[in-house]
C-alpha cells in the first residue's frame, strides 16, 4: 500500500530521511515540468529543481498541511525560478511544445496518429498562451495543466476563492479568442 503524502512526511520528520525519497521520485516530473515553463533549459531546470527538493526538506517542518503538498511545492518552484530570473535578469519562457508533450505523454500508448494530433493540439494551445498576459496564462496552466484546485491556486497566487474563479473565467474567454482569431482553419 503506498502511503500519501502526509504519513511519507511525518515518517521523514520523525528521522526516517530515506522516506524522502518518495516524495522526490513521486513529484519530481511535476517540480522539473514546471521550472522548464521558467526557464526553458534542460540543465537549468534540472538544478533548479534539485534546490527546489533540498529547500523543501529544509522546511518540511513548516508544511502544516492546509493545502496539498503539490500546492505547498508549488509555491517553494515558484520561489526559486523567480528569484533565479531576478538574478540573471532572464525572461520567463513558456515550456516549449516537444518537451511538454514528451512530459505529459511519457509512458502514454497510443497510436501515432492520435499522438501526432495531440501534439498539434498542444502546440497550438501553447502557443496561445504565449498571446495571453502572464497573470491569465499562469491561472490556466496551473487549473488545466497542474491540476490544481481553484483553492490552491488562490493560494499561490494570494488571490480569493472567487478571484481565482474571476479570473479563470477572463482567461478562458481570452484563450479562445486567441485561438478563434489566430487558429481558426486549424479548428475549423
């Protein structure tokens, strides 16, 4: 039976270090999926994430569990990517399709064809959140592809309940006038 987050945490806060292990291997895919929007490098991501894992282990102790641990994991990504772009004075990249796509679809069977098309898919859904101010596409791309409550969000992004519900709303309706002015033969 796997444990969920909660007991692997409390086993690693009573000294069993070694049962952080599952927490790394478990989010480890969504730590690195989500610098990889920061910063758009590989290497970088894949340091980034380490510090996102040992700061994380420094402050397990400071998870009082109101939110999910992926919520509270998150917020320490976010940290860190922002602080790393302040320093080098970097721009914040969205992930580019073909590593979104190998991400989201690892370990998928499907045909290549239905894959060809959900790449297509994705390309375009990308790409017109590149349209899309940075507030509006963070709000959609953690909703639909974080998968993060509408609770959460609020959390991470310090904004009510129903803000987050406002502004889901806002984005959606920008999104598809994106995609309807700039992709309309493909949707068509």
């Amino acid at each position: 039976m796997e444990l969920d987050d909660t007991a692997v945490i409390q086993l690693v806060l009573q000294g069993q270090q070694a049962a952080y292990a599952t927490l790394v291997n478990r989010y480890q895919q969504y730590v690195f999926t989500l610098a990889m929007r920061f910063v758009n490098n590989r290497e970088l991501a894949e340091e980034l994430s380490q510090d996102v894992f040992v700061k994380a282990y420094r402050y397990l102790a400071d998870f009082k569990g109101n939110s999910k641990f992926s919520t509270w994991l998150y917020t320490i990504v976010n940290t860190t990517c922002l602080s790393h772009l302040r320093k080098k004075k970097d721009e914040t990249i969205l992930l580019e399709e073909e590593k979104m796509v190998s991400i989201s679809d690892n370990g998928l069977a499907e045909q290549p064809a239905d894959r060809m098309e959900q790449r297509t898919q994705k390309e375009m859904l990308n790409s017109a959140l590149k349209h899309l101010p940075e507030s509006e596409a963070q709000v959609l791309s953690l909703f639909y592809q974080a998968e993060q409550s509408v609770e959460e969000i609020g959390v991470i992004m310090s904004l009510t309940t129903s803000n987050v519900k406002v502004k889901l709303f806002r984005a959606r309706q920008k999104l598809k006038e994106v995609l309807e002015s700039r992709y309309s033969r493909e949707l068509a």
